[in-house]
C-alpha cells in the first residue's frame, strides 16, 4: 500500500488504518459528525470576518454557497444576498 500520508512513519500509518478498520461504525460516524461540525464552525467564522456586518440570514446563504456553490444556493434561497 502506498503511503496516505508523506510525513508519516509507514509503520504508524499502518497502525492508524489498522484501528480505525477495527473502529465501530458508530464510532466513525461520530468523529465524522464531529469533523464536520468543526468545518462547519470555521467556515462560518470566515464568512464572519469577509462580512463583519452580515445579518444571521446573509451568514446562512453565504454559508450555502459555499456547500452547494452560487447556482443551488441561488435555487434554494433565491436572488436575495
């Protein structure tokens, strides 16, 4: 197998793959929850800093326009900013 990972060690790489094979599905559906969370937290502190004086709504479409991109946003949301 090749490495995933430049900068580590193949033998911990190995290790890695090796407990997260043996992890529980739970538990792997719960680190994803939480790295997705996390995403979405510091995508939104972004938009917050680009959009300082941004309304709660103008930071949720901003925000989905950066998930689904400018074109669904448009869909879902319509044309207001």
């Amino acid at each position: 197998m090749s490495a995933l990972f430049p900068d580590t060690h193949p033998k911990m790489e190995a290790m890695q793959i090796e407990i997260i094979r043996r992890m529980p599905s739970w538990k792997k559906i719960s680190i994803m929850e939480g790295l997705n969370e996390t995403v979405k937290a510091l995508a939104i502190s972004g938009i917050k800093e680009r959009h300082p004086n941004a309304t709660p709504q103008e930071i949720q479409r901003l925000l989905a326009e950066l998930a689904l991109g400018a074109e669904l946003a448009r869909k879902v949301y319509g044309h207001a900013n």
